[in-house]
C-alpha cells in the first residue's frame, strides 16, 4: 500500500508511487496568465505553470490583487515592446503593478517577514510576471501596505505614484516653497504630485479641463488652478 498526496489531503491508496510524484509536482503549480503572441486580449492564455524560486535577495509574494496600466497593454498589442522588455522569451507572463501577501522571504532580506501584505512594481521594465498565483519580486521593489487601503488600492497606486515621486523627489531634488507646475493635475500622475509637492512644502499650480476642475479642487486642491476647455 502505498500514500497519495493530493493538493489538501494524504490518503492511502493501491497505485504506485507515481501518484506522489504527480501530486508534490501539482503542489509547486500556480495559475499564470500567459501571452504567446502580441496581439489582442485574445491571446491570453489562463495555464498552470511552476511557481517560482526565489532568491536571496527577494520575497515570494502571494498575489491579491494587479493593476493594468498603459505599458500592459502597448506590451500586450506590440511586438516590438514585447521585444524591448523579455527579448525572444515567449511566452511571457505580463504585469508589474502588485499587491498581496508575503510566503516566503530569502536569506539576505530582512526588512520584510511571512505573512507580511506588500505593495510594489516587480522588475520595471523587466520580467515582472504580475499577471500569476505567485511572484519572486526582489525585496527592494516592495514596501508595506498601509493597514487603511485595500490591496486593490494599493495595487492601482504603484505606477502613478512611483512616476510623480522620481519626477518630484528622485530627480526634481522638491523643496520648501519651491513652486511646482503639475499639467494634468486631476490625472492619475498628477493628483499624486500634488500631494506630494504639498507634503514637502511646495506652491502648487495645477492645469486641468474646465469639465473637471470641481473634482480636481475637491479631490487634491492646488494653490493655483488653471483650467482650459
């Protein structure tokens, strides 16, 4: 008699052996969405594919929740930016903007344990492989996910909030009273650059369309609106 082991249980059973092999071979499966070919959403393909082994350096995260931004789908429709981004790799799994929970930490990370929710943009532009069960991401690329937002918040925050931070603090150098000119200040981008050149001390000018300079002010107001129709 032998025992088999499947996904949630371990039973006995008259086979052989190479049920256990199948079934410890099913456990380090996960669910992947992965793209052959550019083109449309069509050719998306839902598999099951090896989850992956971490490094040192990074963390397996647990996936929660994604966000799809401009760069998933001109990746997804172009074969030249498939190109740039996993070179002759195919099939990729697409997808950078993450949120979820930590399951396995490698041996040189020590800002982040199991168990811990995480938030971040996996290996821009690079391998980020978002779009699965389960992600290797290098510990450097995530941070703590505030208790107050869902991992759907946090998820859809990443690229539009990293943009407006390099553009304000990594490589504007943003100081007290300095005045900041933000154009498109309501857009995704630029409501977070107001917030953040607010937090620092700054004057603010945003530039917004007339249609929606009252959702704009509400939302993150500026010092100056300009708007246009």
């Amino acid at each position: 008699m032998f025992w088999c082991i499947d996904y949630l249980n371990v039973h006995t059973c008259g086979k052989d052996s190479y049920n256990i092999h199948l079934s410890f071979n099913y456990i380090k499966k996960m669910k992947a969405i992965i793209l052959n070919n550019s083109g449309s959403v069509d050719n998306f393909n839902y598999v099951h594919v090896s989850k992956p082994s971490i490094k040192e350096n990074e963390v397996l995260v647990k996936v929660t929740s994604v966000s799809v931004n401009p760069v998933d789908y001109k990746a997804r429709e172009n074969e030249g930016t498939l190109n740039w981004l996993f070179g002759e790799q195919r099939p990729v799994i697409l997808g950078w903007d993450l949120s979820g929970i930590i399951q396995e930490v490698g041996k040189n990370v020590s800002d982040f344990k199991i168990d811990d929710a995480v938030f971040g943009m996996a290996n821009f532009p690079g391998n980020g492989s978002a779009y699965a069960e389960y992600v290797a991401v290098p510990s450097s690329h995530l941070t703590l996910k505030p208790a107050n937002i869902s991992h759907q918040e946090a998820a859809a925050a990443t690229l539009a909030v990293l943009t407006a931070w390099q553009a304000l603090v990594t490589n504007g150098n943003i100081k007290k009273d300095n005045k900041v000119l933000i154009h498109g200040a309501s857009g995704g981008v630029g409501h977070y650059a107001i917030q953040i050149a607010k937090h620092f001390g700054a004057y603010v000018i945003g530039t917004s369309s007339e249609k929606i300079k009252n959702l704009c002010c509400k939302m993150v107001p500026t010092n100056i609106l300009i708007t246009q129709k």
